[in-house]
C-alpha cells in the first residue's frame, strides 16, 4: 500500500513538473524521526522494507524513473533526518523540492502535534503550495514488541 500512495503523490508532483518542463521532479519526505520516512523511500525506490531500519543521519536520497504521459521523469526523493540536531541541514534540501510529504505516526499522537511546526518549517524554507500529509502505523510495535 505504500508503494501506490507514493505512486499517487508523485503523480501529482510529475504532472507539475512536465507543465513546468521539469525533467526532474524532487520531493522531500519531512517528520518526526521514526515515523516511517526512510521505509517509504525504499518501498517505492527499490521495494523493500526493513523493519531494523536506523534513524536517517542528515539526509539521504533515492530517485526513480517515472513515465507520465509518455514522458521520462526523474523523481528525486530526500528523505531528511527527523531529529531536531539535523534540522538546519535538512531545510536547506526544501528549497527547489516541488513537493514535500509530511509523514506522521498515526499511533503517536505527538508526532501529528508536531506537523504544524513541520508545516511552518517547511513554509519558511520552500514553496508552500503543495504538501500532502501521510499518516503511518509503525508495524514493528505488534511484531516482537
């Protein structure tokens, strides 16, 4: 399911960027450390899920091709670091991102507390037109814990 919710976020951001000519889309996943960004990123880029997944330090990327409407795009996603101490190195990543996805832990409250800074941050650093909020649910709590 993760992989065709990012399909369909992208979606969005690769049809903005053929209307723009853009030949590269990038897309930056923002939120609490934890909550599931880098699974994201790996399940759509190389369909994979580690359920051992570390923290992300700084940032990390991955792209992925994408047809839309008989044109290649290049989908570049960050994903950023979570923890407050990276917080000035991954806004500087906002910046020429066509979109963002705000991903938050459904079964942890203060993590979707915490979007509305996220939403500020990320206003202050980039295009504030789009963004799409994504709640998700950490398995790993019901498996072995």
């Amino acid at each position: 399911i993760y992989s065709r919710i990012i399909s369909a976020f992208l979606s969005v951001f690769l049809i903005l960027s053929i209307s723009l000519s853009v030949s590269l889309s990038t897309v930056v996943l923002i939120g609490d450390s934890g909550v599931g960004k880098s699974n994201l990123l790996s399940r759509f880029t190389r369909n994979e899920f580690n359920l051992e997944s570390k923290s992300t330090i700084g940032v990390e990327f991955a792209t992925r091709s994408i047809q839309v409407d008989g044109k290649t795009i290049k989908a570049q996603i960050w994903d950023t670091a979570g923890q407050e101490r990276y917080r000035a190195i991954t806004s500087a990543y906002y910046r020429g991102a066509v979109g963002a996805l705000l991903v938050y832990d459904i079964a942890k409250h203060l993590t979707y507390e915490n979007v509305e800074r996220w939403l500020k941050e990320l206003r202050d650093h980039a295009d504030n037109n789009i963004v799409i909020m994504l709640g998700t649910l950490i398995l790993r709590r019901w498996i072995g814990q």
